[in-house]
C-alpha cells in the first residue's frame, strides 16, 4: 500500500536536508536505528515491536557506529521506517521522543555529510597552489615542495568545511534542546544601538532566542585573549546591553572555565546589564536543567562528552602523525601505533 505524500515529506525531517546537489539523505535503515537509539535513551526499556539487529547496534556508543556496521544491517524501506516513526510515537509531534529523533537524525546526516567530505575532497589543483612555491621555491627539493603545499591546502580546505558543518550543526542543536532557535540578524529581535543611544533597524544574531522567557542566550565555546581581536570583543561586549534595551536578557554561557580577562570583563558586563553567565561545568548544568529531563540527557550523552574530552587533551604541542594518501584511503597514524583510516572516492575532474 503506497505511502501517503505527508508521511513522505514528515519522514524527510529526519532523513534529509538541503536541496539540489547540496542535498544529503540518509538511508531508511539509518532513521530505523536512529529511532531504536531514540527509544531506549528516552524510555529505557525494549517494546515488542524492536528489531532485534537494530536494538543490538542501537546499545553500542554511538560515536563508535561506524557506516560499515550499519552496511550490515538489514534493508529496510521507506515504508518500514514510516512504520517506525508511528509505532515510536514520533509522528505526535507533541511527544518529546520527536524533538530528540529531530536533533539526533540532525548530527547524524551532519556526520555523515562530513565522512563523505573526506571520502571525496580533492587535493588542490597545480593551477591553485603554483604560485605559493615563490615564498619558498628553493628551500627542499621541488617534488617535496609541490607536495607540502598540496599537503597544507587539503588540509586547509578540509577544516574550513569542517568549521562550516560545526557551526550549521552546534548552536542550532543546543538551541533547539533550549527550548529556543538561533535567530539571524535579519529577523533578530536585538538591534544594534548608535552613537547617540537609539536604537538601529540592523539586528544582531542571537545564538538561542527563547521568545517565552524572553531570553537571548550567546554560546562560545571559550573566550581568550589570542582569539579575541579588539574590534571582534567591542562587538561581544555591545551585545548584552543592547539584549537589555530590546527588552530581553542577555544570558552568557563559555563551555571552558580557562581564565581570561577578557572573560572576566563579559561576565561583569552581561551582570551590569541584568543578565547572567555560566562556565565551564557550571555551562554544562545550566544548559541541562533548562532542557529539561530528555533533552538535557541528550545533552550529556551526545554533545558533551567529545567536546569535554578534547578539552582535557590540551596538547602544548601535537603529537608526530604521519599522513599518507593512496586512491584508495587516507590514513593518519601517530607514534603509538593509533590510525585513523579514511575510503576515498574517486572524484572526477
């Protein structure tokens, strides 16, 4: 029996997102899972209708489920998740398990998006890169200098699209499990304020609007001195009191506890104009309990843990890795044997 047009289009909330060749789906066997790991995060216990192979892989980690693991799975269609989707519950969109199976299908096509990025980013083009040898043609030998600089600009390449994916993907999430959603600067309830103290028809984007609560919540992951210029922190300190004139307040929440004047300074500011801050654990706790009891575990279990442990790596220094690039993979090792091993796609030029 075929599958009515809605259905079809409330499945693609989870399945895919983007449009024309920027377009990223995922398979139905992967909302099948995502709906099994849902469920037992959630509820915590198995219903009749689990698929056992599913349910198996659902209890592992999930930054540990790797695509071949899920390869191995069983076809499913689109008919089958469908199903799933109704016997979870996640079709009401007033039941919880809904919004957490929004945000969980979202990091994973968003971690699927990149593992494709780095299954088909080309090296850069001759053409590209030529022109660099002449700050430092004559150094090493020529084959050693094309590719360093080869090198050097896939892996510039590469963190440019992975620092795009981040930001389409973090404060959007957080957002979303806040109870709120990110605002541009051109529907933005906050506007700038001129010299003269009135207020401007330009918005400031606001990184977790919370309309109920009338809340304007700005999310960094740290906040230093080197990665604060001066033009860049007069804009982070103008914003709270321009939060407080549009009525709303200002909320500051910093993931790392690292001192810095420049922190200590927006603290004092955000309290003078009304608002509050949190940092580091205290960030943590805050964000949590306003998400309440489903969404703050989300919290925990999936955006929490990887970046409090790079935190806590804090390297003064990298460790030696050796990259090393064939047709077929990438792959990064270290000098203890670690390796990290990435397929490639031939990607025609």
């Amino acid at each position: 029996m075929p599958v009515p047009r809605q259905q079809r289009v409330f499945y693609k909330t989870f399945s895919q997102h983007g449009s024309g060749a920027a377009m990223i789906e995922i398979e139905p066997k992967d909302i099948v899972l995502l709906i099994h790991i849902a469920y037992l995060d959630i509820f915590e216990n198995e219903p009749d209708w689990f698929f056992e192979p599913f349910c198996q892989l659902a209890k592992e980690s999930f930054y540990t489920i790797t695509p071949i693991k899920v390869a191995e799975l069983p076809g499913v269609t689109v008919e089958d998740a469908i199903n799933y989707l109704q016997l979870s519950g996640v079709t009401n969109t007033e039941n919880m398990i809904y919004l957490y199976l929004k945000n969980l299908s979202e990091l994973w096509r968003r971690r699927f998006k990149f593992y494709n990025i780095l299954k088909t980013q080309p090296f850069p083009l001759t053409e590209q890169i030529g022109p660099r040898c002449l700050l430092e043609y004559g150094n090493c030998e020529d084959a050693l200098l094309f590719s360093w600089m080869s090198w050097r600009k896939f892996i510039y390449d590469i963190d440019n699209r992975s620092a795009q994916e981040t930001g389409y993907l973090f404060e959007p999430i957080l957002a979303s499990c806040l109870g709120g959603e990110p605002m541009s600067h051109r529907y933005s309830p906050v506007k700038r304020i001129d010299d003269n103290g009135n207020p401007t028809n330009e918005g400031r984007q606001i990184d977790c609007y919370i309309e109920e609560s009338r809340e304007a919540y700005e999310l960094k992951l740290r906040v230093t001195i080197a990665a604060s210029g001066q033009g860049r922190f007069s804009e982070e300190m103008s914003f709270p009191y321009e939060a407080r004139r549009a009525g709303l307040t200002p909320v500051l929440i910093v993931f790392d506890s690292t001192p810095s004047p420049l922190l200590d300074r927006l603290k004092a500011k955000y309290v003078e104009e009304g608002g509050r801050y949190a940092i580091g654990e205290e960030a943590w706790n805050m964000l949590t309990n306003r998400a309440g009891r489903e969404m703050g575990k989300y919290i925990i279990k999936y955006i929490k843990p990887p970046i409090s442990k790079m935190e806590k790596v804090r390297l003064p220094i990298p460790s030696n890795i050796q990259l090393s690039a064939s047709e077929e993979r990438l792959i990064i090792t270290d000098e203890s044997g670690n390796c990290y091993s990435i397929p490639r796609n031939k990607v025609g030029e």
